[in-house]
C-alpha cells in the first residue's frame, strides 16, 4: 500500500530531527592530544589530533572533534608533548670508498633515529651507489630519511676529490651536466679544486639552463657574487658568505687570480676586511635572488679547535665504523702541523664566520641547516651532528624559532616544495616527530625525542633505540674484526 505525501513528509522530517551517528573515517595513525609546532609562525597549536593515511596527513584539528572524526589503527599519546615536522639534513655527505659502503649504509638509521626524515647529499666519492640508495630508499627496500642527491659532482681536471665529473672544456661542461640530467639528479654540486673559474660560471648557467639548481664552493678568482649572478642557488659553508662581507674581496680575487697570494694569505686579508655594512648589502642581493645559505657551522668549529679538543671519548664515535673513522686522520694530520701562528688563525677565522650568521638572518636569506657530517669531516658525526648543527645557531644569535625553521622548511624552501613538506598540516608529507620538550623555548629539544612518523609509519622510542643499539653492535663487531664485511 503506498504512503499518504503527507506520511511521507513527517518520514523524511523525523530523520532529520534524528541525529544519526556517522562512520569515521579510517586513518592508519592518529596522535592525539599534540602540542603541533606552527614552525612558519613559531607557534604552537596546542590540543591537536592528527590523522595518517598513507605517508600523508589525512587530517589537523582540535583532538575532540578530529579523533571523534577518525578511527585508526594506532594511536600514539602525545599528552604534554610537542609535534614538529620531519628534520632536513641538507648537506651530508656518503664517502670513503667502495670498502666502506657497509658503513655508510649503518648511517642511514641513525639519521632517522634523530629525527631526521631528509638528508640532502652533496656528493662524495661513491655517487653511484647514492643514486641507487635513493631509488631503493623511495621504493621501500631500503630503510632510511628520504635521500636526496647531487650525483657525481663537477670539478675541474685531476681534482682533488674523487667520484666527479671531470671538465677541462665548455664542452666537458655540456656533457657532463647532460649525464647528471639523465641521472636525474635533484640538483648539483660544483667545486672548485681544479675547475677554472670561467667553466665555474658556464657550469652553473648551463645547470640552471637545464632546469637544476646548483649549489657549490666558489672559486677564489670570483667574487661571491658572480657566482650569484650566474645563478648559483646555495652557497656551502659560511665562509663564502664572509667572503662576500669583505670590504677588499674584489681586490683580493684579482692579487689570488695573479698569483701574488696564495689561499691562507687571500683569506687572512678577508677575515681583516670585514664590513658589516657589506655584509648585509651582500645578504640583501642574495635574498632578492633566492640564494640560500648552508652555513655548515658545527663543522668549522670542530676543526678550529682540534688543537684543544681531541674527540677521544666522545659518544658518536660507537656508532662510525673504522673505515670511517680511518677518513678523519686526513684533517687531524693537517691540523697538527699548523703553527701557533695559523691555530690563532684558525681560532679567528670560526669566530668571524659565526658572526655573520645573524646578519644572514636579519637580510632575509634562507638559512639550511646541514651539518657537512660523513667522510673526511673528522668528529662531525653523522644525524647526531644536526642537533649540535642547530645549538650552535642559537648560541651565535638565531631564535630557537629561527633555527627549528632552517631544519624544517628552507630546505623544502629551496628545492620549492612547501606544497608538500615543512608543516603539520593536511595533504602533506606525514614525516613528524614527537618531542617532549618545547623547541620554541630550548632547541635542544629537538633531541628529547619520543617518536618518529616517517612516510606515515611510526617508530616509537623503544624501536629507535633498538636502531641505535644495532648501529653500536655492528661497528664494535667491525672494530674488533679491523674490517668491513662485504655487501652480498
């Protein structure tokens, strides 16, 4: 028998009054109850609940209503705890040679271990074997941060760095950044051991021309900003950034490109023709041209004060295996033959570089944290050296707002893919880490961490200390065997 339209109508009316509870949503994590760090305006969101589908963010919002929203297959406790996104390494390197490729691969989940879910490679002596971790990391068989690589670097002819790309000729230049193109490499490096300054300039235009972003050292001849000109992308190191604060550098590159000095004597007259109002001139055009800056301090300062500090007890060295290790003589060595003279130098030179960090700064340039941390670069421990990385930037005049940024967006920044990384926020990279203290408050919370969410799985601290404890097995078992196993 069919229903009277007005039968109907109380039918339809009467389930509209009726609240019906509807079906969640399905998430495979939620974290509830986070104090999310808005990291762009150095804030915290405070009572948040976030939703993981996949390796993205499903969902950000007041606990109550999103947990009511969403069910999940794990849920993690972030009462009295604070949520950033993933740490980005943006210079680290992988070296040492085909014997010490098991070595490398240990450092891997170090870096996730601390937090950091990015490491950007600046390339090393073993390129090709990055570029296949990189494949294996993206496609899930290999455990690891998201890799992300230069290649083989350009250089000039004979460097002195091994794994590069050779370039005696505009030709050399050509085909070289033609092969990092079909490597498809995520941008490129170029040095300046060997490589005359001219092929410099030519490389990165050709680069950019290319569609890549380049980033480098800079040759002595040029000026810093020459190289900006050309359209250099991030400069490695502060000290470049120094050089381009010296009142003297032009006269300093044409006394370098004669002859008449040589590398001590060209930067000793840098570091004494320093100019803050040059300075932020410099820093100004490098921000109106998107240049960022990796000022790689930790670095500088460990090798300023070799001389006082012998890094025999210090705990990152459990987790470097001896092949490793064996790469750090190089610069212990050369340290130990400096005169009182160069040591005072030395000395110097760390405090003037540090000292142009807040200038960067308050000019508007990206800074990037990196660390510089791998072979050859003695004590500057690998994943571990980021924390001190970021202290370092606090101590010398940054925020800790300022600096928890360099780690988390202005390396997704540069590569321009904030669309995707860099904040707790739907639709974006679920790489999170849970922390349990304010880093807007101390930075050296970044490393009191409870949890690591990497592409959207989460590692608790129990797991993250098994990672740590099975680095510290391995190298103590290639300790005492004095060598590293074969890769089968």
């Amino acid at each position: 028998m069919r229903r009277k339209p007005l039968a109907r109508l109380a039918t339809a009316l009467l389930a509209c009054a009726v609240p019906t509870a509807q079906a969640a949503r399905q998430a495979d994590l939620i974290i509830r109850h986070a104090a999310v760090v808005d990291v762009e305006h150095g804030r915290l969101v405070r009572d948040q609940a976030v939703a993981v589908q996949g390796d993205r963010i499903a969902a950000v919002g007041n606990d109550g209503y999103t947990a009511g929203n969403w069910q999940a297959r794990r849920s993690i406790d972030a009462h009295g705890r604070y949520l950033i996104p993933g740490l980005w390494d943006m210079h680290v390197h992988f070296g040492g040679g085909a014997d010490a490729i098991a070595e490398n691969l240990a450092l891997l989940p170090l870096y996730v271990a601390n937090g950091i879910t990015t490491v950007r490679d600046c390339a090393g002596d073993i390129p090709y074997d990055v570029l296949v971790w990189r494949s294996q990391i993206a496609g899930g068989r290999l455990f690891g941060p998201r890799l992300l690589t230069s290649g083989p670097k350009i250089e000039g002819i004979k460097p002195v760095w091994k794994g590069t790309l050779e370039s005696g000729s505009h030709a050399d230049i050509d085909r070289n950044v033609e092969l990092l193109r079909a490597l498809h490499v995520d941008f490129i490096k170029i040095t300046d051991s060997t490589l005359q300054p001219d092929l410099f300039l030519y490389a990165v235009d050709q680069a950019r021309s290319a569609g890549l972003k380049t980033s480098g050292h800079i040759p002595m001849q040029l000026t810093v900003r020459q190289a900006v000109d050309a359209g250099l992308g991030s400069i490695e190191h502060l000290d470049y950034a120094l050089k381009a604060a010296a009142k003297d550098e032009a006269a300093v590159a044409a006394e370098f490109a004669a002859g008449k000095i040589d590398h001590a004597e060209a930067w000793r007259q840098l570091d004494a023709s320093f100019d803050p109002t040059t300075a932020l001139a410099a820093y100004r055009y490098f921000a109106q041209h998107g240049v960022a800056v990796t000022p790689t301090l930790n670095v500088s300062r460990i090798l300023a004060w070799l001389d006082r500090d012998h890094h025999e007890h210090d705990a990152g060295l459990a987790y470097i295996g001896p092949k490793l290790r064996k790469t750090y003589e190089w610069r212990v060595q050369r340290a130990a033959q400096a005169d009182a003279a160069a040591v005072e130098q030395r000395h110097r030179h760390y405090e003037r570089i540090a000292a142009v960090l807040p200038l960067l700064q308050q000019a508007g340039v990206q800074v990037m944290a990196g660390t510089d941390a791998g072979f050859l670069n003695s004590f500057d421990y690998p994943a571990f050296g980021l924390h001190d990385e970021l202290a370092l930037y606090v101590q010398n005049g940054l925020t800790p707002a300022q600096a928890l940024a360099s780690a988390t967006r202005t390396g997704p920044a540069w590569f321009g893919w904030l669309d995707r990384y860099g904040a707790i926020e739907a639709g974006k990279a679920a790489d999170l880490v849970l922390l349990d203290r304010n880093p807007l408050q101390d930075i050296t919370a970044t490393r009191a961490i409870r949890a690591v969410v990497l592409r959207g799985k989460a590692h608790e601290r129990a797991e993250l200390d098994r990672m740590l404890a099975e680095v510290r097995a391995r190298v103590a078992a290639w300790t005492d065997n004095a060598q590293t196993p074969r890769i089968n």
